[in-house]
C-alpha cells in the first residue's frame, strides 16, 4: 500500500493525508462488502447480491486467474476471470 502511493504520488502529484486515509477507508469498507457473499434479492440490493456472489465464485478456484481485489474488470480485459 505504502508502495502504490508513493508510486502515485510521483506519478501524479502529493496527495493531502486525509485523501489517502478517506480512500483506504472507502476501499476496505467494499473489500468487507465483496467478502460477506449476502443474498439480498430486492432492488436496490440485488445488484450487491450479484456481486458478492461473483466474487464468492471468485475465491472457488484460484488456479486460472481471478487477480482482481475489488473490481472484476482488469480479470476481465486480460482473460483471467474464471
């Protein structure tokens, strides 16, 4: 973590401290959402049904691929996503 925002830093510019800490924040509350795999089939929830489920289907068979932490978009683009 440390890592990808110094990386980002030099890339883009500093970034304040409360942008960093807001983004870790906001990053680990939907890693937590990703991972309770809730089945709540109403609107406007069953969108977050689904995704909890791919990502349950995600943690099934790690062999293949499934690199993405959040979001199944680059597992996606570069043929990884089981």
């Amino acid at each position: 973590t440390v890592v990808s925002i110094a990386l980002l830093a030099a890339l883009m510019g500093p970034f304040h401290v409360v942008t960093i800490i807001l983004s870790f924040a906001i990053y680990v509350q939907i890693n937590t959402i990703n991972h309770t795999f809730v089945d709540l089939p109403y609107f406007p929830f069953k969108t977050l049904s689904w995704v909890t489920a791919k990502h349950h289907v995600h943690h099934i068979n790690m062999h293949k691929g499934n690199y993405a932490t959040i979001t199944l978009l680059f597992d996606k683009l570069f043929g990884t996503l089981d």
